[in-house]
C-alpha cells in the first residue's frame, strides 16, 4: 500500500470507459461466456504502443459493457477503486456516443444505474459521485449538441457538467460553441480536453468557449501568454501526469511539467484519466509526485481543496468536504 493511499483524495478527470482494469474485463467476459478480446500482453496489461491502438483498445473495451448488467457491475469495479483510494469526491467523465450512435433509451437507462449506484455508494462509503457527459469531439459539433441537450435531460441522475473528449486534431474548437453554451445555459459545469495532443493555440480556443476548467492543458506550459490567461480567468487545469507520460507527451515525471505550472499558481487538479490503461492510480501519482518533487500531504491537501473550488457541486457540498481535508 503506498504511503498515500489514505491520504483523501479529489479526483476530477475520470473516464468511466477507459476505467476497467484488465483482470475485471477478463473476469467478466468469463463470468458472461464471452470470448476474450485480444487486447492483453503475455503480463495481462492492455496491449498499445501508440494513440490510435489505445483509442481502438477503449473502444473494444468499452463495448463489452454495453448491457445493464454489466454497466453496473463496471461502475462498482470503478467506485470500488475510488473507495480504497479514499476518494471523497468524483467526477466521471461518460460518453453516449461511445455507447450507441444515437440518444437512445439505453443511454437514460445507463445514466439511472450510475446515478443509483453512486447513490448506494454515498450512503455506504461517504463518497461523493457526480457525472460529466462528453461529446466526442472527432464526430463533430452535431452529435456534440446532440450529448449536450441529452445532459442537460438527465440532469436529475447526478449530471452536473459537460465536456468534451477525442480527437483535438478534428475540428475547430469554436465548432463546439452551440453545444458549450447550450450546457451552460442550461446550468452544467463546462470543461474541455485541450492542450494535451495540441498545443497552447487549443488552450487558447478552449478558454474562448468559456470553460472553467480544461481536461489537461499541460502545454500551456510552453506559454507564458497562455498561463497568465489562465491566471486571469481563474480556469483549472485538470492534470493527469500518468497519462501524459504513457502517452509519450513527456519522457518522464522529471520531464513534465505539472510543479511548474502549480509553482505558477495556476489552478490545478491530479487524475489518472484512464488508470489501468496508463498503469497508475491515484495514490502512485501522489507517490511519483513525491518522490519528484517532494510534494507531501500539506501541499496534496491544498490541491485537492482547490480541485473542490472548481467541482462542479453544489457550493454546500464544497464547503463540507472542504473541511474534510
Ligand atoms: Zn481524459
């Protein structure tokens, strides 16, 4: 156990598909009498080597998960981690339209399961659950509206923000604005991937959509225009170091820029984005940050009460977990 697991966490930056651990997906696919996927290396870790085989990976993982069932039994498997985490509060990032090409019935059905389940959650462990539906942006603004107005629907089931995931190659960023504005207006928190593949220009037409926080935008760091904006507006970056290495944006911790950006004073989070894909979890991310850059649980504390100012919750509940910390 690292000597951080019991440290208590705020996580931000969570994709409920890209959340199941390999084993889980093994056993599942056992238990059900499905075959396989051919996904896994010899040591059982998912198998890719570059963005394109990880994206094909998610996708092929995440249609083993598509009845009700098992949609649930995911959810525990991912609230099961966050409890032994000792995560207090979570937002879960899930996306319809990897589910099904069209709104759908499934789609409100998945979102009353993951409302009810992080409801038995809360009651039996304390943790806090909200969801985040994002659009995925390499289908275009269209089916982005489309996830948009269905948020704003199913807000009732614990959705209290929309974003955007995918591909930042595809598309103009103010493609989206429809769909940002329209989840605003309708009283969602609005976040965004950029700054991760792309590099500051996407910060910058991220802000423009009047995002308060942004799904990574760690190379806002090769701006010092693009972090005084940052600055100036109050937005948070929602950081995922593990992630970003796996992915070969940083050769290593050393490397990435995260201490640089918080010695900045910007705003930011720690997440692990898709852990079992990038082979991490909350507490290895606090342990590496450590052993980097002697971070230690005062400055984790300040972080995680800063990541509350910027949830999507209702201020009450900021206000109580907050003293938590
Ligand atoms: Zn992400």
């Amino acid at each position: 156990m690292s000597s951080f697991t019991l440290c208590k966490k705020v996580e931000l930056h969570l994709h409920l598909e890209g959340a199941a651990s390999p084993l889980f997906v093994r056993d599942i696919c056992k238990s059900s009498g499905t075959q396989i996927p051919a996904i896994f290396d010899k040591a059982g870790n998912y198998k890719w080597q570059n963005f394109d085989q990880f994206l094909s990976i998610y996708e092929i993982v995440t249609n083993l998960f598509l009845e009700e069932k098992k949609f649930e039994a995911l959810m525990r498997h991912i609230l099961d981690k966050q409890v032994k985490e000792n995560v207090v509060y979570t937002e879960i990032f899930l996306g319809p339209h990897l589910w099904s090409d069209k709104p759908s019935d499934r789609w409100e059905q998945f979102l009353q399961i993951a409302s009810n389940t992080a409801d038995e959650y809360k009651n039996k462990f304390g943790i806090h659950t909200y969801f985040i539906i994002v659009c995925i942006r390499h289908l275009g603004p269209e089916k982005a509206l489309e996830a948009s107005k269905f948020a704003s629907k199913v807000k009732e089931n614990k959705v209290i923000g929309f974003g955007m995931a995918g591909d930042e190659k595809k598309f103009n960023t103010l493609d989206f604005m429809e769909s940002f504005n329209f989840a605003r207006n309708s009283g969602l928190g609005i976040t965004t991937h950029a700054g991760e593949i792309c590099g500051t220009k996407s910060v910058d037409e991220a802000i423009k959509l009047g995002v308060t926080r942004i799904g990574h935008g760690v190379r806002s760091s090769e701006s010092e225009e693009t972090i005084k904006k940052l600055r100036e507006k109050n937005i948070m970056l929602e950081l995922c170091p593990g992630s970003n290495i796996a992915l070969g944006l940083y050769s290593s911790l050393e490397d990435h820029p995260i201490n640089f950006l918080f010695r900045k004073n910007i705003p930011i989070s720690i997440s692990t984005d898709d852990p079992p894909f990038f082979f991490t979890s909350l507490s290895k991310e606090y342990e590496k940050l450590h052993n980097v850059f002697d971070w230690g649980v005062e400055i984790f504390n300040k972080i995680n009460k800063r990541s509350l100012e910027f949830a999507f919750c209702d201020s009450e509940l900021k206000e109580k977990l907050s003293q938590q910390l």
